[in-house]
C-alpha cells in the first residue's frame, strides 16, 4: 500500500465563512490555520499547499479571556535605534481587531512559503458584511 501524496494541481479550494462573534480569540485563530493548511482534509500533504479559503467575520466581537486586554502586549522594531513599539490589546481591539485577529493566526501557521501563501487566502471583517456570496462560501459552526 503506496501513501497518497497530494499534488497541486488536483486541489479543489473551497470557502468558508467563521464567525467569531462570542468565540476566543486563539480558538478562532487555531480553526482557521487548520483549514488555511488544508489539515481538516483527508488529502493532507505536508509539502503541499492544500488548504482553502477562510473569511471571518465579527472581529470586533472576539473575546479574550482572562487579563489579556490589559496585560497582553503587541511589540514590534522599526529597525532604528530605541525604536521599539508596544501597543496594548484593548488599544488594538478598539482600533483594528483585524489585526490582532491575522496576528494570532500568523502565529500559526508555518513561517515558509507554504505559509505565506496560505495567510493570502484569509479575509478578516470587523461586521458581519462580507463581499465574498459569489464564492458560495459554507458556514462553520465552532
């Protein structure tokens, strides 16, 4: 018995629509690298790009649980000398819960090209209006 290996051109990529509203923040993030990668399919293949396309709507009604609004940091470097920035969560939730939604799920996928063209195929909406009916996407209840 030969193990199946999927190749790129035999991928069909479906749509799926999550939404996040009442949901946890990482429980979200988690869903949906699973199915950027293609991991809820029986045709995985590690080497292969077999995921689909993922919208998330409601971002600004994720939840973090705990103390994470105040505690929980968003850090980056511009590169120059004393240049480090830090954002609080409450501040980024209020501003641009998109963000903080791609971050979490940039944390999850694969830092290769395999990830980076699966963060391609994720659309984050702060409402529950998405332009994406023409794709027929289906709804994920989680």
């Amino acid at each position: 018995m030969s193990t199946y290996m999927a190749k790129p051109a035999e991928i069909e990529r479906k749509w799926f629509v999550i939404d996040a509203s009442g949901k946890s923040l990482g429980r979200v993030a988690a869903i949906a690298a699973n199915i950027l990668r293609g991991k809820n399919k029986p045709i995985f293949t590690p080497h292969v790009d077999c995921g689909d396309h993922v919208i998330i709507i409601n971002a600004k009604k994720v939840k973090l649980t705990g103390k994470k609004l105040e505690k929980k940091y968003y850090r980056y470097h511009t590169g120059w000398v004393g240049g480090l920035k830090e954002i609080q969560y409450k501040t980024l939730m209020e501003k641009t819960p998109e963000k903080a939604l791609m971050l979490a799920i940039k944390g999850m996928v694969p830092d290769n090209t395999i990830g980076r063209k699966a963060l391609t195929r994720v659309r984050i909406y702060k409402d529950e209006t998405h332009e994406h009916q023409a794709q027929q996407p289906e709804s994920l209840n989680i």
